[in-house]
C-alpha cells in the first residue's frame, strides 16, 4: 500500500471512529425516555427571546472572529477584500463544524490563501497558526482568571475536581509546547538537520512570517483582544440559552458566573478528537458541571449545551453559502 493512501484509510478510519464515538454517547444521553420527556417540556417553555438573544451574541463571536482573521491577514501582506477575506474566513467555520476530520476548516482556509497568493504559502500557514495559538492563549489567560476566582468552587465534587484538574494540565502542555518552540527553531542542530533534508528555505520563509507578528505588535495585541472578547461573547450564548430554560423544570438558571467559570472547561475538554465536532462531549460536560456546581436537571444541562450547539452550526450555514458562492481563482497554464 502507498503511503499515501495509507494516509487516506488512517484519516478516514480516525473519521469513522470519531463519529462512531459522538453517536455512542448520544445513545447514552438521550437513551432515557424520562430524561428526553424533561427535555421536551423544557423545550416547549423555553423563553425564544433569550435563545434570540443567544443567536445575536454568537453572531458576535463570528463578527469579531472575522475582523481579527483580517488583521492576522493583513500583518502576512494578504491585501484581499472584506468580502472575499470574510468568505474564505465563514468557509473555514463551515468545513469546520460540518465535515469530519481533525483540521479540516483549517485546511480549507490554508488551501484558499495559497489559491489567492500562490507565493505567501508560508504566511497563509502562519495565518491559520497564529488564530489557533491566539485562541490557545486566550483561553490560557481565561482559565487563569476562572481558577483564582472560582477555585474552590470548581473541585466542589470529585468529578468536577478531576475535569479542572485535566482542563489545567492540558492548557498548561498546550503553552509550554508553544514556548520551548521558540528556543527549539533557534536551534543549531535543528538548522542542520533541515539543512540535510533541504528544508532549511522553507524554514527559513516560515521565520521570516512568524517575524510579522513580532513587527507588528500592536496589530497582534489587537487580535489578541479580539480573540478573548469573542471567547466572552461564546460563553455567553450558553448563558442566554440556560435562561431560556429557566422556569418550570429548572426553577434557577446557572447564572453568568457559574456559566463563565465552566465554560474554559468545556471549550479545552471538547477541543480533544474525541467525537466529531465535540458533539456529545460538549453536552454530557454540561450535563455533569452543572448538575454538580448549580444543581441544574442533568436534562436540561444537555439542552443548555445543544442549543448553545445548535446556534453555532446556524452561524456555520453562511460559510456553505460562501462556498458556493465563491470562486477560486485559474490557475495559469503556459
């Protein structure tokens, strides 16, 4: 078997076993008639105002998302339009929330870049890294905040102990892998190496990329404070959707503390390849979080995850209209 199809069969059977996993745990979620019977009369007297109000706050989260995604474009030198930029940014979100695979929005948006600018392959690259080490970082700096304000809170239960407890860990592997890169690519061996494999140029343009950022700290700090605002704005779509459920079977929603304080949790748990675009993982962490931290039903814990879902994969349809839409540039044949 060629290696390259090798690859294919892995990643299609990594897909295989991703989905396999989300629709074994939704078994599990929704297996109990009692439990989906709560659900739907939590459902049929739900507040729509406060789930409007949770689809204009994701809506925030994408808007902001997109002007941080032109400033990290703009320090690469991708003069593109808004309209274009916003396209191939809403593309990326769709591929992400709608196909299988571990990088596949990222993928896309690096397959448009270089179609557009066929000689910045390097910068395209560093553009959908750094959006991935900025979101990184701002939940870093948010977790932080969380885990001095909310500490003991958080490690109420042995469960919820455990889930902090792995959530810190792997932020803390995540920013300590980001640092030893710096002292790693300057290394003298390393350049050797790559100069053997003939791999010292493309090494060489991805320095000089990543440079752009360093130069152009200010733009970059912008970004940064974009990426943590949009990370608010996500939280709170989960806020308004326990508010909408507020009511007969859940007599107190979780409120914007208790929401914030979890929600570092849920984005780096649900971060993992486990399930396909952290369906079930998503629903059954706010089944236990706040079941166990603010007494909420276990029924509506896996609403108040759907529906927060359910919005984003609304946001998620005009990247689908982008693709149809958009048109990639020919390629040139002399």
């Amino acid at each position: 078997m060629s290696p390259p199809r090798r690859s294919r069969n892995t990643k299609h059977l990594l897909s295989a076993l991703q989905i396999a996993i989300t629709l074994g745990i939704l078994v599990f979620l929704f297996h109990d008639s009692a439990k989906r019977a709560q659900m739907a009369e939590a459902l049929r007297r739900a507040d729509w105002r406060w789930l409007l109000a949770g689809v204009f706050a994701y809506g925030a989260v994408e808007i902001l998302g997109a002007i941080q995604w032109q400033l990290l474009l703009r320090i690469q030198g991708f003069r593109l339009p808004w309209l274009q930029a916003t396209s191939i940014f809403f593309i990326g979100v769709f591929f992400t929330l709608f196909t299988p695979g571990l990088i596949a929005g990222d993928a896309v948006q690096i397959l448009y870049l270089v179609k557009e600018k066929p000689e910045r392959k390097a910068g395209a690259v560093l553009v959908v890294v750094m959006d991935r080490i900025l979101g990184l970082l701002s939940l870093v700096v948010l977790a932080a905040v969380v885990a001095a304000a909310r500490f003991h809170w958080l490690r109420r239960t042995a469960v919820t102990a455990r889930l902090f407890d792995l959530t810190i860990v792997l932020l803390a592997v995540g920013l300590l892998c980001l640092i030893a890169a710096v002292p790693a690519a300057k290394s003298r061996r390393l350049h050797n190496v790559l100069s053997a494999l003939h791999w010292a140029d493309k090494i060489a343009e991805i320095r000089d990329a990543l440079g752009c950022y360093l130069v152009n700290r200010r733009r970059t700090a912008i970004a940064f404070s974009l990426t943590v605002t949009a990370h608010l704005f996500y939280f709170g779509t989960f806020y308004c959707t326990g508010r909408a459920l507020e009511g007969n079977v859940m007599t107190r929603a979780p409120s914007l503390g208790e929401i914030f304080s979890i929600m570092p949790i849920v984005n780096t748990l649900t971060a993992l390849p486990i399930s396909f675009a952290g369906i079930g993982v998503r629903e059954s962490l706010f089944q236990v979080l706040l079941h166990d931290l603010s007494r909420a039903p276990e029924a509506v814990g896996v609403l108040i995850g759907a529906l927060g879902f359910a919005i984003r994969l609304l946001w998620g349809l005009p990247g689908g209209a982008a693709f149809l839409w958009y048109r990639l540039p020919r390629v040139s044949r002399s």
